[in-house]
C-alpha cells in the first residue's frame, strides 16, 4: 500500500460518512485519523448531535465486528468483557466472550456505568486483552473503542477519571449543526434513515495496511523536538494542576502520521501535529485559572515557535 491508497482510503470512508452526518467531515476526518493511529474516541456533546450515530456510521464502514453496549448503573464489568461458566454435566469451565470481542465498540453513555464497570474497559483498551479467571484472552485485532457522554446531566452519571480519560487518544465535540446543514439534514431524513442504506467501504485487511504504513510516516527532529515542547509547556506547574502524560505526547506523535497519510503525504507538517493539539491533550489538562484547557492550549500554539524549515 503506498500513501496516495491511503489517502483514497480515507476518501471513500469519509464520503461514506458524508452520507449519514451532514457537515461533520472535520470531525469525521479526526476520527479516522484516530483509527488510523489505533487509538479510541470519547465523544462528548448535549444529547441529539448525532454522537452514536457516527460512531454507528464509522462501524459500519468497515467490514469488520461491531458491538454495541448501553451503560447504565446496573451494568456490570462481565456484561462487557465476558464471564467463565461451569458445566456441571463434565466438570468443565467454559469462557463466554462479551460484547468487548469485536473490532469497534461503541459504548454508549460511558458515564452512566459505575466506575467499577468503567475499569473494566481499561486493560481493553490499553493492552487489547481480557483477563478472566487467572487467563489472559486476546481482542481482536484491529480493536477500537468509540464511546460517548453526556456533559450537561449529573443524576445517575459517573464521571470518567483521569486513568480512564487518558486511555482515549482523544475528546471530541459533534456540535450543532449551521442552519444551511440542518436543512439538509431535514431533507435527507425526510422519509428515510441514511444509516440504513449504509454499506461497509474498506476491509479490515485494507486498515491494518494502512496502520502499518501510518506508522512508517517520517516526523523531523525539528517536529518532535516542536511536539515535546508543547506537552511540556502544558505542565506548567503555574497554569495547570494535570498536564498531559507521556501515553499523550506519544498519542499526539502517532496520530499526526495518520493525519499526514489521510492527506496523502509520507511526512508530517507543523500543521498536522497542531490540528491535534486541542483534541489530544485537551482532556488530559485540569487548570488552576479560569482558562479552559482549550483556551490555553491555543496559548500555546502562538507562545511555542514553529520550526521554519522542516528537514525530512
């Protein structure tokens, strides 16, 4: 696979996407890249912006395995990752995988699952294994977590904590869509439900290829050294009480390949690792002041000096 089948790739995956979630390419895009990267996506906006619909849209993409579980209180870590049953007729024990087995996993409303139900997902999501009963069982590869919440309601949520928040590559926000989109939004679900019509464009022998290739995408020693200095500016022990962990400045590496691959080039730009900065490190920062970590991260990108000349 070379680079420009990347970028085909991604056009087909996102026009595919274009079909169901009117003026969300931008975001559709970042998710991809996420993908690409191997990396999950929490998706976080008011209810109705279309959150499970387009992690719907991207499962159903692509011709692999698609779970889907709806959190709320009483779910419990074996309705996820799977439980062991004995046969009483021969004594035997008998592994029954949960809905966790499976290439993308939407997981619906995370905040609504109890923390101990949250956890469950974290050895998932980290080391793509399932521990049960003293044995170790491995996801299938490739292994995605989308999942989504509720920012604005409290009663009967569990907000997600800082281990749990940094396993996900990155925070995302549909948002509302502009009037000239809402119309067409109307339109196109005038009769019918897009999702429905919708049909897997890539294999996943096609994603693994381009994982791999993703991977082989050449960053400069100007651009990591550019890279470490915006993760370390957002630790500044003045601004902020967390700043963004070492799993994030290596998040932030691999995806700015992927994102660089999806425009059809071998190379990273300064423009690839900024396109991220917000929605990698965003959710990994709690501030002291009355900034939002947005706010301040878009500091930094004016504060941190661009190398001007990239040599690759």
């Amino acid at each position: 696979m070379q680079y420009s089948e990347i970028s085909s790739l991604a056009d087909r995956i996102l026009d595919n996407i274009d079909r169901v979630m009117i003026g969300k390419r931008p975001i559709a895009t970042q998710i991809l890249a996420a993908i690409l990267s191997s990396g999950h996506v929490l998706l976080e906006d008011v209810p109705g912006t279309g959150k499970t619909t387009l992690a719907k849209a991207f499962a159903l993409s692509f011709s692999g395995q698609f779970s889907r579980i709806q959190c709320t209180p009483d779910v419990l870590p074996s309705d996820i990752t799977g439980m062991t049953i004995f046969h009483q007729e021969n004594s035997t024990f008998e592994f029954l995988p949960g809905p966790v087995f499976t290439n993308i996993l939407l997981v619906d409303e995370i905040n609504r699952a109890t923390p101990r139900t949250q956890s469950a997902l974290l050895e998932a999501m980290q080391e793509g294994q399932v521990s049960e009963n003293g044995k170790t069982y491995p996801l299938p590869d490739p292994f995605l977590v989308i999942a989504t919440e509720n920012p604005v309601e409290s009663q009967g949520t569990f907000p997600l904590p800082e281990a749990q928040l940094d396993r996900f590559m990155m925070q995302l926000t549909p948002g509302y869509p502009d009037h000239a989109e809402a119309i067409q939004m109307l339109r196109s679900r005038e009769t019918t439900d897009p999702l429905a019509g919708l049909s897997p464009v890539a294999s996943l022998d096609e994603l693994t290829r381009a994982r791999a290739l993703c991977r082989s995408c050449a960053i400069s020693d100007d651009l990591l050294d550019y890279l470490a200095r915006i993760c370390e500016a957002a630790r500044d022990p003045a601004l902020v009480f967390l700043g963004p962990s070492p799993r994030a400045m290596l998040m932030l590496m691999t995806v700015s390949k992927a994102y660089a691959a999806i425009q059809g080039r071998d190379y990273v730009l300064p423009d690839d690792i900024k396109a991220f900065v917000v929605p990698v490190l965003g959710h990994r920062i709690l501030m002291q002041g009355s900034d939002t970590p947005a706010q301040f991260l878009a500091h930094l990108l004016d504060t941190v000096p661009v190398p001007t000349e990239v040599t690759q």
